[in-house]
C-alpha cells in the first residue's frame, strides 16, 4: 500500500518511526518506518556515521521495499549496491501508536540471531 493510496482511500495522517544502533567505530545502522493506522506502509535503512550513530540526517539511506505484512511482522528488502541486497523481517512487539515499541529484526539470509531494537517516534531522543 503506498501513501497515495491512503490518501486516496481517505487516510491522510501518516507518522514516521526510528530505531538505530552503534557498531561502535563502524557506521551505525537505523530504520525509519512510515505508519498510517499502525500499519508500516513505506520506509528507508540508514548507514550513519559512526561518531553520529543516531543522528539520521548525517549518513546515506536507501529506500526499502515492503514484500509482506502480517499482524506484527514486515518482511521487507533493500539494495546498498548493484550486487548487495538484503532481505529483513521485523517483528514488533507492540503496535506504532504513541510509545516506544520493541521490534525484533532478523536478517533473512543471516545467521539465525534477531536483533532488538526500539522504535521511537521520529524526531524524539534514543
């Protein structure tokens, strides 16, 4: 569902949601998520910079492109390069609507391991 569809449809209010992480001298990694009806309808991965790792407006974000969604899971994908893409499911642990949610991020081609991280509204402090 893409935001001219909401839009179409009658739902005008969409929110964005943020989670980062250090990788200490690496650059840090984060996850923006558009909502509307806390519903994730669009969004973005970040490389930031590592002596900035939860300052989104310093590093380099790629679209991503959303291949399902159930209840509380988003199986999603995205291109950091013409060979590298990554395919991703996060599970979250309660719905984006007005406080911090934990969500559980799991590399689909990885190691088996998910992440945890916290999804805060955009703009707020980690």
């Amino acid at each position: 569902m893409t935001i001219a569809t909401l839009i179409a449809t009658g739902c005008t209010t969409t929110q964005t949601w943020q989670a980062s992480e250090s990788h200490g001298d690496k650059p840090g990694t984060g996850f923006k998520l558009k909502v509307a009806n806390e519903r994730v309808v669009s969004g973005s991965f970040h490389l930031l910079d590592p002596e900035h790792p939860h300052d989104f407006h310093r590093g380099r974000s790629v679209p991503i492109r959303i291949l399902a969604i159930e209840t509380n899971v988003v199986r999603f994908e995205f291109n950091l390069g013409p060979t590298h893409k990554e395919v991703l499911s996060l599970r979250l642990l309660g719905p984006l609507k007005d406080k911090p949610v934990e969500a559980d991020l799991l590399d689909e081609g990885g190691p088996g391991v998910p992440n945890r991280l916290r999804f805060i509204p955009a703009g707020r402090q980690q």
